[in-house]
C-alpha cells in the first residue's frame, strides 16, 4: 500500500509521511493526502449507510467540504489526484451530511442531506459537460417534513421514477417520497406500516431500490434484529412486508446491489453487537455481509457471511460492488477508535472473506475513520476510490486502486456503455402481460433498433415490437400484442460495430446483455356471482317482527330491486309490501318490509337471477335462490336494544394497558360472546380476549389474554344482527364501534428551575424533559409569565438536539426578584407524545434572584 501526497500544502498541515511514490498497479491502493477543512466542522465523510461518491463523464466526483471552509460542495478528482471544486453550495448547514444518487434516469444528480435540529433536504443538480460544473436545479433543494433532525438520511429511486428517503429521528424508523414528476413535491415523513417501528435513538436505517421495489433496512438493538421492509412500486403508502434477521445488531448499515445479477441478491454490510455480549469470545463475528437472496414467494432468506471478529475491532464497515470481476469488496476502519481503512474482497458467485483486519486501503499515519464510497458498482474501467477523513488532523484522505480489466485507474478516458437499469428486472414475475420491455444506459447511445433489442418467447420466436428512445438514456421495446400470460420471456441487446455503442464508437459492454422475466398467470374465468351470507339464515327463526332482511353477495352486482328481491307468506303466497336498497360498497341488498311481519309465520324470500335481472358487472347471472324464516310469536317486543355506556370511553386516551373492556346494554342480551371484538386499529389484527357477563347484569366485558401494546389504538366491536347481538325477541342491535388509546401518557421527568426554587438566575433559561418523544411543544404550549402580572415573557421555545429536553429561552434578562409561572399545556390540542396521548397540564413557580 503506498501513500502520495496531493499537495505540497496538504503535508505541511497534516504531519503526516509517505512511503514513496504511487505505482498506479492493478489491485494495489494507493493513498492520497488532501485538502484540510474548518475546526468547527466534524467528521464529514460520515454517515455510515450514506455514499459520498459517484463517477460521470470519466471522472469520480464527491460531496466534501471545501478547502478550508465549512460548507458542503461537489468536487472533482483530477489527475492529479487532487479535489477541484465544481459547484455551489450543497447545504447551507453546518456540519450537514448528504447522500449522493446519480439518476441516469433524470441524467441528474440528488443529493439527500441532513442535519441536527432541522428537516431533511434533497437538492437537484445538472451537469454542464463543457464546464465539468453542477448547478443546482430550479424548485430545489426542496424541504422534506421530518419534524427536526434525524440521525442519518439515505435517498433511491424506485421503478417509477419516484425518490424514497429513510431516516429516523426519535427513536422511530421514516420514509418519505416524492410526489411529482419534477420531484419537488414530497409527502411528510411516515412510518412504514409494519409491526415494530421503535428503536434505540441511535439506531439507523438505509434504503435501495431493487426490481419493481424499495427495500428500507434498519437496525433494532432493542429488540437484537435487522429488519428490512418492502415497498412494491405503485402500491399504497401502508402497504409493506417486513423481513427480520435477528442478531446481536449495532448501528452500522450499508446497503449494495449489482443490476442484473443472476439471484437478484441484495448485499448489506453490518455490524453486530457481539463485543457488549456479557459472554463475548475474541472470536465472534463483529462485522459482515448479510446477503438476501430471494425465494420464489417474494421472501427473501438472510446469511450473514464473517467479515471481521471483535479482535479485529473493525467498525465503520461499508461494501462496494467491482461489476468487471465480480467481485464483492468489503472496508473497514480498524481499530475502532481510528486507524486506518482495511479491506478484503470475495468473489460474488460465494461469498467468503479471509480471517484477520485484511489489507490496508486507505494507509495514513494518522488515524482515518469514516470511510465512504460510492453507490453504483465498479467497472475496470472507472476503478476504485475511497474517501475517508482524518479528523484530528481536520483533512480529507483517500485512495484509488485500479481494478483488472482497465487501463486507466480511477479516470478513464471514455468508458463503455452499460445497461444501469431494466424493467422488467430480470427475474421479475408477475410481470402485466400488457407492459413495456425498458434499458437504461449508463451513457447516450445510438444503435438500438428492432434488431438489437430483441424480445423473444421459450421458444426462441421473437416477439414482434416497436423500438424507441424514452427520456434521458433510456429505450423502449413496445410489443405489438400483449404477450401471454405465465411465460417465461428473454429480453436481448446486441452491442458491436453496428449494433448498440455509444458515441465514441465503443460497443455495449458486456455484449451482449440477456434477462428473462415471467409474466402474470392468466386471470381465472370470472365466476358467477353468489349469496354469501343472509340474515335471518334459512330454516331459522324468532326473527323480529321489525327486523330487516338483507343479503351478502361475493362480488358486486346490479339489478337489485323490488321484483328481483321479494318476499312472501309461505302459507299463503302473498307478497310483502318492501322497500329494496343495495350498496355497492359493502355488497349488501336489504328489503324493508313497510310494516311489521306477522307474529309466529314463516316467509320465504327470494333472489331472481338472469340476464336483466340480478347479475356481476360482466353480466353473468345469479343462480335465483330462496329461504325461508320464521318469524317470533307471542311477545310483541319490537324494541332493538341499545348500548347505554362504554368503557374506555369513546377516543379516550391513556388508558392503562392491563383494561379491561366494558359495554352495558339497555336490557338483557344475547350473542354477545361471539360479536364482542377487540382489533389493533391500524394493522385489523384480533386482540385474543375472553367475553363474559358481568353476573347477573347488562354489562359484558372483554378481557384481553394479555396485556395491551403501549400507545397503541385500539377499535372495539359490537356487532348486531340475527346473529349477533339481539334481544331475547330477537330484535337485533344497531353495530356499534369505538377506539381508544393507550398509554401511558407523556410525563415531565426532570425540570429546571425546580418547583418553588428561589434565587433563580436572571439569564438562565427554563427546561423540561420529557419521559418521552413528544410534539406539540411550542411558544403557546410551553410558556412563561410574570405571576403577579401574568404578563407572558417573550421567548424562543427549541428541543434540545434529538433529546426529549425542550427549553424556553427568553429574549430579555428577567427582572430581579421576581416570581414566575411556568406552564406546559397538555390535552388534546397541547403537548402530546408520538401516539397521541396528551400530558396533564404541568405549572410550577420559580423566583428570580437579585
């Protein structure tokens, strides 16, 4: 491993000695000192699941701070080995850190960047070939609501076109998306929909595109996991699936994958939490590669290969992906308090890494940390180049290595053309029978026609189609006909001297470039349509004499009416005078007869099919049906009975977690045990309860198996009917259903100054921590006022970095000796914790000294 200084200057500031001078061979790093940075900005090659680096237009480019200043700017290797800066600012905040994306897509440049204390940013660059310059674009950088600062950001770009972002700020996991076509519109950050969302504060997430889908890993040391979720393209914001790899796991993630790799693997480089174990060896795994390889359900299945033991002390880990030699290269900063940027390699078809630190990458005397690389993978042709930083010296290092299969290092003079996307991926299923066949390129090309992006079937027919160029580098094979359902296709593009190239005349590499997808199985014959369910059921009996009689169908249907749904006196065939209604949404037909039934008699109703009559939207009809009832003799009692009160009441809050549920009805009922429900609001999961009456009175109650998840809403269920809950005549009861929340309620653990306390400083400020997250906290919930007067003091209210302190600043010095009442205003409108549960309004009185 050798060492080279970029500059003269660079080595007087640092310290720091060289070997030699570089030899530039393949598979040898050599390390280069460069410019130093401001004292006040700290460690900017951070954070461990972001990508500083990315190559365009034969050349590497980063995200660095320029020389001695204090600001984030684009700069460009030169071949020199130097950092030229090439834009404006990226962020106007100090110490922010951003995540770069190059999008052959948008032949654009996103660059996701956070910092402490405020919302998440993505800025827009373009590129300006003559120059070699970045410019920021025009409705950018636009603002994300992420509700502060969050502790790490990385950013991808679906099949869609759509941006993603991850992040997590207080001690929950986020995403958030764009909306629009230009990508200045975005949602506010949300939680994926899945079970466990709660993590430690310092745990952090990443993200990737892959196939038709985003993947959002994130580690959980509270619960010993990594969990990974999955977003399919075009699928609605709550719908995921969750992956969980349970370990030991630490907060260190960083996220790879090859297009158009034969499994469709995803790479993520950890750390685990091995060396806190009470019972930890010097042997076990501390750092490695976990690989997801996917099953043919979509499930994907994690192996965690070693990389590195907790002797080793590696942290920091990141991977990079060489594309030419299909290897998989694993670095890490060892040891962990700083050193210097280790590295080993493994080929992709098995992944293995070698026992020890491994070979030195980046080789400094003083100690680098902080490595970063790039997300797209490596060619022979762009070669490899990692940034890190020495902080304690307050200067940028890094290193470039030459990859077999190049000529020119890290700065090629014109690479070949490859393909950087395709949709279908390859080994998509259910791909739609009616879509489009896309290549993206890493460059502009010319030569893609209908015979060198070729489709063809299993049995080498090929598929006739359009060719033509979509935006930016991407070209479109557009089918004739819809292809057929359940087969396997093979898409084909042909490079060479007349086939695909790009303007230099260099051929597609590799040439050519093959993936095979399957398309959707043909959809089922469309069934006739059917009564799923009616109330009452047939052959049965003590119906109401006001109930209603209605009928479920299983899927939704026309010509419901009056002749078509009709019901009689068995005995003597005469019809009910009803009013029919239908509703499509809940597929339910109701006849309401337009007075009471008679006592003890039986009816039939029936249900008449056929081509004008009951029939599904492609007019295949019902199969008429009847059934008959009987209705309740004797009593007379035609009042439904009713819920007189709830326990929890309704949207009540705080509510302890060991509740049981309680309603009361107003008079005796019956078939309560089976339509007594308990769900989770937001996922429709059963709560697995017992229902029982409360001796000998109206109230019923659920009792939970276990205790109730902490701030978590809940929908409680009393479900009527013929067969759900009635009276003893049968009358049935009108469903009811209610939520609440549970606790426990946001509490002020810790205050400054304390209650009553006297002699307080003039200048000082007014704290409050939380025991937990909260929102809500602002100039008008958390205030400050003369008692005597109750004059409100002017203040500026501000959370305390990611920490559940929040603090009152006042504008002016307070006057001596003179009481003061704080007050933080809770309820439903005031100060709340993340699930919604308001805290008690707290007041406590301080006095001022002299």
């Amino acid at each position: 491993m050798l060492l080279v200084l970029a500059t003269t200057a660079a080595l007087c500031v640092s310290g720091l000695t060289w070997p030699g001078t570089a030899m530039g061979a393949v598979g040898v790093p050599v390390t280069y000192v460069g410019h130093s940075y401001a004292s006040t900005v700290e460690r900017p090659s951070e954070n461990k699941p972001q990508s500083k680096l990315w190559y365009h237009d034969g050349a590497w480019w980063a995200l660095m701070v320029s020389a001695g200043g204090t600001l984030v700017h684009i700069h460009q290797l030169m071949p020199d080995h130097s950092w030229q800066i090439a834009s404006g600012q990226v962020d106007s905040r100090l110490n922010s850190t951003g995540d770069a994306l190059w999008s052959a897509r948008d032949s654009a440049l996103y660059v996701a960047s956070r910092a402490d204390g405020s919302n998440l940013q993505v800025n827009r660059f373009s590129y300006d070939p003559v120059t070699r310059t970045w410019s920021s674009a025009a409705g950018f950088p636009v603002t994300v609501e992420t509700g502060g600062g969050s502790e790490s950001a990385t950013i991808d770009q679906d099949s869609l076109g759509h941006l993603w972002v991850t992040y997590t700020r207080a001690s929950r996991i986020w995403v958030a998306h764009s909306t629009n076509a230009d990508r200045t519109q975005w949602t506010a950050g949300f939680h994926p929909n899945v079970p466990d969302i709660a993590i430690k504060s310092d745990d952090l997430s990443a993200l990737i595109a892959f196939g038709t889908s985003i993947g959002v890993m994130w580690s959980d040391q509270q619960s010993g996991a990594f969990r990974f979720a999955i977003h399919d393209d075009g699928a609605g914001d709550g719908v995921w699936r969750v992956e969980d790899v349970p370990m030991a796991a630490d907060d260190h993630i960083n996220l790879k994958q090859l297009v158009g790799d034969t499994q469709g693997r995803i790479f993520a480089a950890i750390k685990t939490s091995a060396d806190e174990a009470a019972t930890a060896s010097p042997g076990d795994t501390l750092v490695g590669v976990l690989t997801r390889t996917p099953g043919q359900n979509g499930v994907g299945s994690w192996a965690l290969t070693p990389a590195g033991t907790i002797a080793d002390d590696h942290t920091r880990p990141i991977i990079m992906i060489d594309a030419t030699n299909q290897e998989l290269y694993f670095f890490a900063t060892a040891p962990g308090s700083g050193g210097d940027v280790y590295y080993k390699k493994s080929p992709l078809g098995s992944v293995a890494f070698p026992p020890g630190r491994g070979d030195r990458f980046v080789d400094t005397t003083a100690g680098v940390n902080n490595a970063s690389g790039a997300k797209d993978p490596v060619t022979s042709e762009t070669g490899m180049v990692i940034l890190a930083v020495a902080d304690g010296k307050k200067l940028y290092v890094h290193a470039e290595m030459e990859l077999a299969g190049g000529g020119g290092g890290s700065t090629p003079v014109d690479p070949a053309p490859t393909v950087t996307a395709t949709s279908p991926t390859a080994n998509a299923s259910e791909v739609p029978v009616g879509g489009n066949v896309s290549a993206t390129f890493s460059e502009p090309v010319t030569g893609v026609s209908g015979s060198t992006f070729r489709l063809r079937d299993p049995s080498g027919a090929e598929i006739a189609a359009s060719v033509a160029q979509g935006a930016g580098n991407q070209w479109i094979l557009d089918p004739v006909t819809d292809l057929a359902a359940g087969t396997v296709y093979t898409a084909t593009l042909t490079g060479g001297s007349s086939g695909i190239r790009d303007a230099a005349n260099q051929s597609l590499s590799p040439d050519p470039v093959s993936w095979s997808f399957t398309t959707a199985a043909a959809a089922p014959a469309d069934p006739a349509p059917t009564v799923i369910a009616t109330t009452p059921v047939d052959g049965g009996s003590g119906l109401a004499v006001s109930a209603n009689i209605t009928a479920t169908f299983s899927e939704p249907v026309e010509g419901v009416s009056k002749t078509t749904f009709t019901l009689k006196n068995t005995a003597t065939g005469a019809a009910v005078s009803a009013g029919v209604s239908y509703n499509a949404t809940s597929k339910v037909a109701t006849l309401n007869p337009g007075s009471n039934l008679a006592l003890g008699t039986q009816y039939t109703a029936t249900l008449t099919g056929g081509p004008a009559a009951i029939r599904d939207a492609q007019n295949i009809a019902l199969a008429t049906m009847s059934w008959t009832f009987t209705t309740a003799s004797g009593s007379g009692d035609t009042t439904a009975p009713t819920v007189k009160s709830r326990n929890p009441a309704v949207d009540a809050t705080r509510i302890s977690l060991g509740t049981n549920v309680q309603a009361t009805f107003s008079e005796p009922v019956q078939g309560v045990e089976t339509s007594f429900t308990l769900t989770n609001a937001a996922t429709g999961a059963p709560v697995a309860a017992v229902v029982s009456r409360k001796d000998t009175t109206n109230t019923w109650i659920l009792n939970p198996n276990a205790n109730l998840a902490p701030d978590m809403r809940y929908t409680v269920t009393l479900t009527g009917g013929q067969t759900g809950v009635r009276d003893a005549a049968n009358n049935a009861l009108a469903t009811v259903s209610w939520s609440f929340l549970t606790g426990p309620a946001p509490k002020v653990s810790a205050r400054t100054p304390a209650v009553n306390a006297t002699g307080m400083s003039r200048t000082g400020n007014v704290t409050a921590t939380f025991s937990e997250p909260v929102q809500g906290v602002s100039g008008t919930t958390f205030t400050l006022r003369n008692t005597a007067t109750g004059a409100v003091v002017t203040a500026a209210v501000a959370q305390n970095g990611t920490s559940n302190q929040w603090i009152v600043d006042p504008d002016a010095t307070l006057p001596a000796s003179t009481q003061f009442t704080v007050t933080i205003t809770g309820g439903n409108t005031g100060v709340k914790d993340v699930a919604g549960n308001p805290l008690a309004t707290v007041t406590w009185k301080f006095t001022t000294g002299l």
